[in-house]
C-alpha cells in the first residue's frame, strides 16, 4: 500500500535533486540556506553514545 503523503515527500525530494544534478554538495549548501532564511532556532546536540542492551552485554566475547 503506498502512502500518499510519503509518495508526495519523495516526488519533492526528486524535483530538488534534480535541481542540482544529484550534486550533494549543492543540495546541502541549498537547504542550509533554507534552514537559516526560516528563523528558526537551530539546536545542535552533542553526539550520545549509545546505552549498551542486555542483549549486546550478553553477546560480547572475552578477548584474550
């Protein structure tokens, strides 16, 4: 089943790569400048290191 709203987000993303010839460079750059021409307030988090699962610990081999 296709979604319409997720068809309509791709369509999109599809018309701006094109825009720029699939240069990544060039889309970053255009949606950076985006992202600051909209005012919004720009959070930027520190990476987290991931918690390790009960299940992870359990699979973790003794070296030596």
């Amino acid at each position: 089943m296709k979604d319409p709203i997720v068809e309509e987000v791709r369509k999109h993303r599809m018309e701006h790569t094109r825009k720029f010839r699939g240069d990544l460079s060039a889309i970053c750059a255009d949606l950076r400048s985006i992202q600051t021409a909209s005012g919004h307030k720009i959070v930027r988090l520190a990476p987290g290191k991931p918690e390790p699962t009960k299940a992870s610990s359990r699979r973790k081999k003794p070296r030596g």
